[in-house]
C-alpha cells in the first residue's frame, strides 16, 4: 500500500547519469516551472500539499511564499542535509540515489521564490553523498539545467555544495548559515 514518492527512482536509474534521471522525466517540473510565475508554482506546491521532511511537517508553499514577498536585494535557496540527528540517514539515502531531484527541487524554489544562489549543506562524512552530488551540480550545469539563463529562460541558478562537519546544532538555520559562512 505504500507510494514512493521521494525514492521512487532509486535503485531504477544510475545516481550518477544525468541521461537517465532526464529519460525518467528529471527536469520536467523544471521545464514547466520555467514557463511559470512564482505565484503560479507557489499555488501548485500549496495544492500539492508538499510540506517539510522535519519533524515539524511545515508546508513548503508558506515558506515559499514568505521569501517570494520578500523584497531583497539578493536571495539564496539552502538545503539542510547535514542531518545532525544521530542514526539519521533520510539525505543521505536520497542524494546517493537521486541526487539530481534535490537539485531540481532546489532550482524550481529557487524560480518560485527570486533567488538566483544556493548551496545544499552536506555532511562531509558521507563522501558518496557528498560525490554524487557534486557531481550531480556540475553535470547540470554543464548541460545547462543550472547556471545562466537556464533554456534560454532568463532564470539563472547557482548552485553550490557545502561540506559540513556534522554538528547536531547546525539543524537550527541560523547555526546552519554560520557555519557554511
């Protein structure tokens, strides 16, 4: 009875070939987001009823909404995925395995809400993570799925990755922020 959503690739496709993460529809959502206004996604991720993975369960499409209204002259997207929590593996399994959805997820926020930076905070002591994902980042952007004016767009994305030491504390954004500083 129950429906992968997150994992539904793993263990389908190579983590580390960008060709088959595309040929199972990667970048699709991007494709469309692109097409789209940021208060156009936001209402999509609300009617999906997307919400965080942390224990609090938060709604991603009011956090969306928080940073799309947010008048900045800069803004960034972050992902937590140091995982602090002792005996936590939920990143770690999701980047081995289908690092590019994370970096597709991230630059579809990063449309919706007006950033053009970001970086995924990893934890260092997961080096196949921390390889699959870097490897992820500059395979998009070399295919053009991240960088400047993705599709000919005029939305550009930067992204980069972060390795973390693993800290229980950088779970709180704000120890998060001055770490990765």
């Amino acid at each position: 009875g129950q429906e992968k959503l997150v994992l539904r690739d793993c263990g389908m496709i190579d983590p580390e070939s960008l060709d088959e993460y595309v040929a199972a529809g990667g970048y699709s959502g991007l494709a469309r987001a692109l097409a789209m206004d940021g208060t156009a996604i936001v209402k999509e991720i609300e009617a999906s009823g997307l919400r965080g993975r942390g224990g609090a369960g938060f709604p991603t499409a009011a956090k969306w909404e928080l940073m799309r209204k947010r008048e900045a002259p800069e803004k960034w997207v972050v992902c937590n995925a140091d995982e602090g929590d002792p005996g936590a593996y939920m990143n770690r399994n999701e980047i081995e395995s289908d690092p590019h959805a994370l970096l597709e997820g991230m630059a579809i926020g990063a449309k919706a809400m007006g950033a053009r930076r970001g970086f995924v905070y990893v934890r260092a002591e997961y080096p196949l993570a921390v390889e699959r994902l870097e490897r992820a980042a500059r395979d998009a952007h070399e295919a053009g799925l991240l960088g400047d004016d993705i599709h000919g767009s005029g939305f550009s994305f930067h992204l980069d990755v972060v390795r973390g030491a693993g800290a229980f504390v950088c779970g709180e954004e704000t120890a998060l922020l001055a770490s990765a500083e």
